[in-house]
C-alpha cells in the first residue's frame, strides 16, 4: 500500500471515532428534550388534579352547609336525645338473704338519684326559643327539699354541666310526683332526669345483725352472711347503648343487668328472735345494776341443730340497727376499747362519745360490729369437762366406775390447785364429777389419759381451729392452745377442768353436738340453698359429716353424764338443775371461768365468764344451745343462774314452738309460770287479750299430778358466810346463793 493510502485509511479511522461520540452527545440532548417534555405534562395533570380536589372539597362543603341549614333541629333533637341514653349503666340488684321460711332478712330496694342536666336546657331553650330553666328550678323546689339558692348558684354557674346530683337515694314514693309533672302534655320541664340505684334495707332492724352484716354504698359486704356470700350476692353490671341507624333514627341496645343469687340461711327468725328477746332481757334486768353500763359486756346465744351443724339462732347482745350501723346510740353502755381497739375497763357514756376522735369511735364501731359468737375468744371453764371425760372413756383408761377422793385440791408442780369446794366433795364417782363440777376429780382423769392423746384428742375436737363456719370474721385459737410438745402436767390438769386454753363459743358447740350425737363432728354452717333471680336452685348445701371423733357407746355415757348435771333429784350438789325448762327434761353443763385482769395481767378473782351449754330433750337429743354471759354487771359475777336463766327461758318458747314435746310432769307453780308465760306472749300482739283466749290457753295447759312442795328448804338454814355472803352447808361445805338456793358455780383451781 503506498503512504498516501496509509495515510488517507489513518485518518478515516480518527473520523469514525468521532463522529461516534458526535451521535452520543446527540442522543443525550435528544434525551433531556424528551424529559422537559414529560414533565411538563405531569405538571399539568397535577394542576389538573388539585383543581378537582378543591372543587370536590368545595362542593361536599356547600353540601355540609345545606343539610346542616335544612336539618338543624332534626339533628339538634337527636343528639340531646342521645345524650341522655347513650351508655347508660344498667344497675343490678343484690340478691336477698331470708330465713330458712323464707322471711326476709336482707333486701335490695329501688331508688333514684335526681340529676339535673343544664347543658340540656340551655340547648332546648335555644332550640325552641323558650324558657324552660325557670319552670324546671320551681318544679324541683316543689317536689324536692332542696337548697334552692345553691342550685340556682351552679346553674348560672356552670352553663355546660351535664350531671349534676340534686339528690341521692329516693324511693319511688319521693319522684312520682315531680315525675307525673315531667310527663305531663303541657310540661315546660326539661333535663331533669333519674338515675335508679338500689338501696340495701333490713327489714328486721336489729334482727340477727352480727350474723348478717351489712353492705357499704357501692355493694362490698361487710362481716358476717353479706361479706362471706358477697361474690354470690352481687350480680353483674348492664348497660344501655344509644346510637343512630341509617335513617338518623335513636336506636337502643339493651346488655340486662344480671342480678344475684339469694341466699337461704339455716336461721329460723322466730327462734332467733326468741334468743333476742332474753338476752335483751337479760341486759334490762341488770343494767347499771353493780356500775354504769349493760348488763355484761357481752351475752351470747347459739341454738345449733345436733344432728346436722345447721345454725337456727345466733345472737349476742349489745346490738345494732342494720340500717343505721353508725348511730352512736348502740355503743352506750359497751365496754370501750382504745384506738388500739384493746379493751378498757371503761364504759361508753354520751360524754365520752363526744371525746372520741374518728379513729377512737371506728374502733369502738367495729367492736360493736363484730359477731362475739364466732371472734370473741375466753377460757370454756367446766363446760370443758364432759370432753376430758369422753377422752377418758373412748381411750379405755376410764370405764365409768372409777371413784376419786377430793379433799379440796390436788398439788403440781409446786401449785395447790384447787377445786371449787374448799372442803373438798369426798368420793367421787365419774358421773358425780360431772354433775358436781369437781375439779379434783377431772385432774385425775387427765393424769390417766396423759399429755400426748389428750392432746390428740383436743384436736380432734376442733379446739385450736377454725370451725369454717360461712361466716365473715371466725377466730382462729390456734395460739391460745398448747400442743403435746410444749403442755406440761400443770397445764394438762388445768385443760382439764377449761382453765389456760381459750376457745370460741362456735368451737364449744360444734364440739359439744359431737359429744351427744353418737360422736358425729359436723361442719357448722348458716346457709343450706342458694337460688337465683328466678327461683331456680344453683346449689344445694348438704350437712357436711367431717369424722366421728368418740363411739355412740362413749356417747351414750356423756349424754347420761350431763343429764345429771339438771336432771338429777334429791341431789342439791347438782349444778344446772336452773336451766331445766318446765316440762322438759334435758343434759348439759355449767361453767365459770376467770378472766385476765387488764391492768395487772393476772388472773381476777372478781370477773368472770360464766356458761351452760346443753342439749334437749335429754333422751332424744334434737337442739344444743350454748349461753354466755361475759362479766355480768353485778358484784358477784360467778352465778351460774346468769347463763341458766337465758337458756330455761329460751328452751321453754323454742321446745314447743319446734313441736317437741314435754316428758316431764308440771308442778303447780309451773302451769302458772307457762301461763303466764303465754299470756305475756299474747300481750306482744294484741293489747287487750279477749278472756275467751285466756280461757282457752287455761284449758289447754297440763294439771299438776303432785301437790306442790311447801316444805322450807334445807338451805335456807345454812350460816352465811361473810367473806362470800353466800349461804354455806356445814357438812358438806358447799356454797349456795343465799336468795336463789343455787349451788355456786364451780370457780377456777387457783394456782396457789
């Protein structure tokens, strides 16, 4: 190739290179002209697309606007309407607790809150152009005891308030009227309306009070069935929802409120009111009697079915009104308790009353409150006895035939613990030392019986434990009781006869039925049945058998045992023969019990507990009935006629009312006494018995088959002894009270 050819082929080659980055650069202008087009027609649909956004916006406004000028009122009148109902919270109703004859006990009544809705009225008058607020204030001032300045105070006030409370609680008695007035055709009373509540009421008053409780404001029960059932009792909330269809019409939807069950008790409200009725008798008859006060700082009653655990009446004294539990009034005369609420040796006066701070008088409150059958605790005394000797006899170290000789006290551990009678009761046999109260000879039961199973068998008896009887508030006594491990020989001879362990009344009766119905322990209870709003049965509470503790042979004895402690004739040592009931045979047995001073911390020789627990009628024994009678307000307290006395006037009403029948003759002076009886019953309901009645109830009382003993008895002729001033028997040494001829009560074996 020759150079001109090299030479023009070298420089078509550079050409070629550049007229390939000419067509590059080419293309990307091409490129950015394509993209300024694009963009400037996204620009244009965006504008495009704003403008259609606003005029959309514009035209739903215009829309707005229009129906909110065309349909005002409509709207306006829907919404006040609705707010009214809107979420309304539906109430439920506590559910009732009655009697075992379904007598109610506990009720949950309707009533009504007044409130008063200002931003209503202001809205309605602006509405309809008329004055509704005055005729609404003078309507409220009518029909309503209601401080009428102040509520025309808050309303100008608080133009936009929505709930205001005019009043609380009314029932439908106290709104019927204003409510007639509201509804009227030509009414210009507007946004008022009432919210329905439920009022807790006790029908009874003060009937069986510390057995039921009460409820506070917002249904939280408190003490006794109304705290123990409270999740039962209590239903579930409802409410009421408003809102608008399709049509802008108000619709409602309706949750109910669920109410709660009703709670069946074990309680007879005649037997319970029986109970009520002496031991308020009792406080009437010794009030103010040895110092200002009641007549004992507590009295104590069950009645308990042996067979079954079920409770027919339960009650103490002093007691309160149910449906007033803060009035005041019911705590004079207690015993007063400190802020501590630890016992004084002071007693409740007016004055000292007023001298309480808050917390002082909910102290003292509350002690009120509380069921002394079930919290109180106390050393049992002899009523202990009948269970040391069953132990005895169920563990065979005892086979009932046994004789002791009591010379007046026993020594251990350096003590002289003595027996009631200082001279001592001689020979003793196994049901003498029941019948007779004889500390010495229980001391030497227990020695057989020995620390490890009397122990076990205390235990088994419930003492140290809770009962778990369906009732707020039950004490616990496991502290104030010794095991095996740390009881010594002085304290078992001290358990022996109720000194040094503490119990409950609950736990003594519960124990005491096991003893006479063939050793059967049932787990007491207050309720048998709870049902629901409609009727239906939800549960059914059976007696629950938990074990048998003794033999029916071991019972049989205990049975005969405390029969002769009431029972026994022509025997003046016998300590219950006050509890009988006319025409009624029945067992049981008389204790006493020291208690702790409270300033010294020593056991007092002038205050006591004293008690009869027993069953009836003796051969066939139906009911056990447990008295206690804490610190009488007398200056002797260790009488055992205290606690006798309630029980023989209890079992003479209750016995025949339970168509129990009477197995004894009556003696003249016992027909008068029934009649009597009957005709101070009468006198409860009807001021001005007709005589044909008295006749009647004359004609129907049994005649007396014996002549009526006129004979002085032999006590009356004992010397008094000064230190005591009870009337004493030279032979024997026994004490007697010198205007009643009782035997004294067994006191306590002084650690001497």
């Amino acid at each position: 190739m020759s150079e001109r050819e090299q030479g023009r082929t070298g420089r078509t080659g550079g050409n070629g290179r550049s007229g390939t980055a000419r067509s590059r650069a080419e293309m990307l202008r091409a490129r950015r002209r394509q993209d300024k087009r694009f963009g400037s027609r996204m620009q244009k649909k965006l504008v495009v697309l704003y403008v259609m956004v606003l005029l959309a916006f514009a035209g739903l406004s215009i829309q707005l606007i229009r129906i909110a000028r065309d349909k005002e009122d409509e709207y306006t009148r829907q919404i006040l309407s609705q707010r009214q109902y809107d979420s309304t919270t539906i109430p439920f109703r506590r559910g009732d607790i009655v009697d075992s004859n379904g007598t109610q006990l506990a009720v949950s009544e309707n009533v009504y809150n007044v409130i008063l809705d200002v931003k209503v009225i202001r809205e309605t008058e602006k509405l309809d152009q008329k004055d509704y607020m005055e005729p609404t204030l003078q309507a409220l001032g009518k029909y309503f005891e209601l401080d009428m300045s102040a509520v025309r105070s808050y309303v100008e006030t608080h133009e936009k308030s929505a709930y205001y409370v005019l009043a609380k609680r009314l029932p439908y008695d106290a709104i019927s009227a204003f409510q007639a007035a509201m509804e009227a055709e030509d009414s210009m009373i507007r946004g008022v309306w009432f919210e329905k509540e439920y009022k807790r009421y006790y029908p009874m008053g003060t009937l069986a009070c510390d057995v039921i409780g009460f409820t506070s404001s917002d249904n939280v029960g408190a003490y006794g069935l109304e705290a123990y059932y409270n999740e039962e009792l209590n239903g579930t909330t409802g409410r009421e929802f408003g809102y608008l269809n399709d049509d802008s019409t108000l619709e409602r939807t309706v949750k109910p409120a669920e109410d709660g069950y009703t709670i069946h008790t074990t309680l007879d409200a005649n037997i319970q009111g029986i109970v009520e009725k002496y031991l308020r008798q009792f406080n009437d008859e010794h009030k103010d009697e040895a110092r200002i006060g009641n007549g004992a700082e507590n009295v104590g009653c069950i009645i308990m079915e042996i067979n079954t655990g079920r409770i027919l009446a339960m009650a103490s004294y002093p007691v309160y009104d149910l449906n007033d539990t803060r009035n005041t009034d019911a705590l004079l005369g207690s015993v007063q308790v400190d802020a501590e609420g630890n016992k004084t040796k002071q007693y409740i006066t007016a004055e000292s009353i007023a001298a309480m701070d808050d917390t002082e008088l909910y102290m003292n409150l509350n002690y009120l409150w509380k069921n002394f059958c079930i919290s109180d605790t106390y050393e049992p005394g002899s009523t202990s006895k009948p269970f040391t000797t069953a132990i005895g006899l169920e563990t065979g170290v005892l086979t009932g035939n046994e004789v002791y000789q009591c010379s007046g006290f026993l020594e251990s551990g350096g003590y002289k613990i003595r027996c009631h009678n200082t001279w001592g009761d001689g020979d003793v046999g196994v049901e003498d030392a029941i019948a007779w109260s004889c500390n010495v000879a229980l001391m030497k039961e227990a020695q057989a019986i020995g620390i490890e199973r009397f122990a076990q068998f205390q235990q088994a008896f419930n003492f140290g434990l809770r009962t778990n009887i369906d009732l707020e508030g039950e004490t616990r006594t496991a502290s104030l009781i010794l095991g095996a491990d740390k009881m010594t020989p002085t304290d078992l001879y001290t358990y022996s006869f109720g000194q040094g362990f503490n119990v409950t009344m609950i736990e003594m009766i519960t124990g005491y039925c096991s003893l006479i119905n063939g050793g059967y322990y049932y787990e007491p209870h207050m309720v048998d049945r709870i049902t629901n709003a409609n009727g239906a049965t939800v549960e059914n509470i059976e007696p629950r058998l938990l074990r048998q503790i003794i033999s029916e042979s071991t019972s049989e004895r205990i049975r005969q045992y405390c029969e002769a402690v009431v029972m026994r004739e022509n025997d003046t040592r016998i300590t219950g023969r006050t509890a009988r009931p006319a025409g009624y045979a029945i067992g049981g047995k008389t204790g006493t019990a020291q208690t702790f001073d409270r300033d010294t911390g020593k056991r007092s020789r002038t205050e006591h507990v004293v008690s009869f627990i027993g069953h009836a009628p003796a051969d066939d024994p139906q009911i056990a009935i447990y008295v206690v009678v804490d610190r009488a307000n007398a200056s002797k307290q260790d009488q055992a006629r205290f606690a006798t006395g309630i029980v023989r006037n209890v079992l003479t009403e209750v016995l025949p009312y339970l168509n129990i029948y009477m197995t004894e003759e009556l003696s003249e002076a016992e027909v008068k006494e029934l009649q009597d009886l009957q005709l101070a019953i009468t006198n409860q309901y009807t001021q001005t018995p007709e005589e044909e009645e008295l006749d009647g109830i004359e004609s129907q009382e049994p005649q007396p088959t014996q002549a009526p003993v006129t004979t002085r008895p032999a006590w009356m002729d004992f010397p008094i002894d000064p230190a005591t001033g009870h009337r004493v028997d030279p032979a024997t040494g026994i004490h007697y009270d010198p205007n009643t001829g009782d035997s004294v009560t067994e006191s306590w074996g002084a650690l001497e």
